[in-house]
C-alpha cells in the first residue's frame, strides 16, 4: 500500500461517486480476513489504514497476565506496560503486529476490492439506469440462445427474452437486431436481470406510441389492447380532439404507419378499432372486419349478445374463435356470436314453446 492507492481511490470517489470511506473500510475488512488466512485465525485483529500515506499496520488483541502461555492472545505484564503505561492484569490491549511481507498480501487485497467496488458500481449504474427504462422499447443485437431463452446484448448488459417472451412465428439467430420492450428490470448479487418481449401487448402499444405522433403528443388515446403474437392483435384508439380520426392517424398516410408496425411485428395481423363509450357500439366495432347487424348487453353478467349476417358468421367468429376472442378481451365483455337465421330459428322455437 502506497500514498499512490490513496491517490487512485481519491479519484474513483470523483470520478466513479464511490466514497473513499467506504473502499478503505472495504480493504480493512478484506486485509482482516486475509491477515487470519495467512497468519493467525486465533487472534482478534484491527487492521488500520493511514489515509495519507497509505501505510498499514495489524493490531492484535491480546490479555495482559503474569506469565505468557500463548503470545498470540497474551502479553506480559511489564511488556505490555512499556506501550501502556496504566495497563492492569487481565486487560485486553491491542499490540502491533504487523507482518515483513504483509505488504504485498496488502497490495494484492486492494486491488481485488477495488475492482471488486467498481464492478458493484458498475452494475448498480446499469440497474438504475435500466429501472428508468422499464416500460420503453430498447434495440439490440442477438448474443446467443440457449435452452430457448434469448440474450441480447444492450451495451454494457444483456437483455433476456424468455420462451414465453417471444413469438411462436419468429426465428431468432445470432448476430441480428432486433428490438424489445422492457418490461421488468431485476437487481441481483451478479447483476441486474434486464427482462424483454416481443410477445408483450405493451410492445404494440410503445410501437405505436413511436409511429404515430398524435398518440405520442396524448391527442389520441390507446384504450385498450388483445394480443395473440404473431397471428392476429386489436387495439382500440379514442380521439381527444373531435378534428383528429383516431383510426385514420393510427393508419397513416396510404397506410405507411400501420405498415411500420406489421413490419416490425413479422406480419402479424393489427386491427385497428374505434373506442366508443356504448359499450353496444364498442363491441359492434371490436369484432371488425365483421358486420354486425345487432348487440344487446346484460349488464350484469357483462355479457354481449351479437346478431350477424348468415354470411357473416365465421368472419366475425374468425379463424379457431380468435376474432371473437380477441374482441372479447379489447371490450372486456362476454361476446356470443349468433347469425340471423340462427336467431330466427331460436325465436320461432321460443314461440312454439309459448
């Protein structure tokens, strides 16, 4: 250890924010442990640090007694009474026992916590800068897959999709860029765990939060959206400025922002859909392309009954029940798909019983 050590932990402090106070009391803790390693694990050791010069000295405790047993825990009386004058039998005094070579022990120690505290630091950084970061959408490059899990390198960290983060209907390899939504940022004792998605419903929102400026500015207001990632999404968009079409904003000029989007996202499918405060209306419009030509609500059961053309029907249900699906989980409402001949039939049966 050297006035050079203290220089270079002066300027970690500046430069770093790492207080001095805390790395010395790091290397006196470090030094303590090292010095019962190498020496002795029997005495009870005070390492003490000159913060100027850099010097180090070991005090050892040890019990004042007529005659020494053990020298690493005891002290003669007229030994002990040369460093203190007052001291007592039976007194527990600290005597300096720093050993010749302990310098290089010393050296080696240092530097270990010091690189030690600066990757703590390091990593503390990274977790408070990606904690800000939670909730946005960040580019990266693929490092590596393994066991179906994908690493993306972020700069200073990785990201980590998991299998239920990515998309069933993409293929990820090393080496290509790709971009994901944050969605939950862990501290660990190894570092911060950055957890991203493609597969995320909020990676279609920040999209579009990105593509279209009236949603970035808050004029038009994404209400809600219903995600089966890869094939098929609805998200419904309400306009707080009567001039603004919330659909055709969301849509772009000859459709370039929507088309952005489905790019970005692999081809999958986005309805875009008109929020409206009736829920009759809303659900109308959530089941789109669909035509619909009646909805009745129970209130109570938050259960919607729909009426559309024979024509119609499997359209509005859609492909394995996704498009009623997925309106179901835009509106937030129970949705039952009935054709006009199949409401006319229930009707007439209804009839005959009465």
């Amino acid at each position: 250890m050297s006035s050079e050590l203290m220089q270079a932990l002066n300027e970690i402090e500046k430069e770093r924010g790492i207080p001095k106070a805390a790395l010395v009391e790091a290397i006196k803790s470090a030094l303590n442990t090292a010095y019962k390693k190498n020496y002795s694990s029997n005495q009870n050791v005070s390492v003490e640090i000159n913060e100027i010069t850099g010097d180090i000295k070991v005090y050892a405790q040890k019990m004042v007694v007529e005659e020494v047993e053990d020298r690493r825990v005891e002290i003669k009386l007229s030994e002990a009474r040369e460093l203190y004058p007052d001291c007592k039998l039976e007194e527990l005094i600290y005597v300096e026992e720093t050993p010749a070579n302990f310098g290089r022990i010393a050296a080696q120690t240092a530097k270990q916590v010091v690189i030690q505290k600066l990757r703590e630091a390091e990593r503390s950084l990274i977790y408070e800068e990606f904690l800000q970061r939670e909730g946005e959408i960040v580019t990266g490059t693929i490092q590596r897959v393994e066991a179906k899990t994908v690493f993306i390198s972020l700069g200073r960290t990785e990201g980590i999709m998991l299998p239920s983060d990515q998309v069933a209907t993409e293929r990820y390899e090393q080496g290509q860029r790709i971009k994901a939504y944050i969605y939950e940022v862990k501290n660990t004792t190894k570092g911060p765990n950055i957890f991203v998605s493609r597969a995320h419903p909020n990676f279609l929102r920040r999209l579009f939060e990105l593509e279209v400026p009236e949603i970035y500015d808050g004029i038009v207001e994404i209400k809600s959206i219903a995600r089966e990632a890869g094939f098929r999404s609805k998200i419904s968009v309400h306009s707080l400025d009567e001039k603004i079409d919330s659909v055709g904003a969301c849509v772009g000029p000859r459709g370039i922002r929507v088309q952005n989007i489905v790019s970005e996202m692999g081809g999958e499918k986005i309805d875009i859909i008109k929020f409206d405060k009736d829920p009759e209306k809303f659900i109308a419009n959530a089941l789109s392309p669909a035509k619909v030509l009646a909805v009745t609500i129970d209130d109570e059961q938050k259960a919607a009954r729909v009426i559309v053309p024979d024509y119609q029907l499997s359209l509005a249900i859609g492909k394995e029940g996704q498009n009623a699906r997925l309106a179901a989980k835009l509106t937030g409402w129970k949705v039952d798909i009935k054709s006009e001949s199949q409401c006319m039939e229930e009707n007439d049966l209804n009839g005959e019983d009465s």
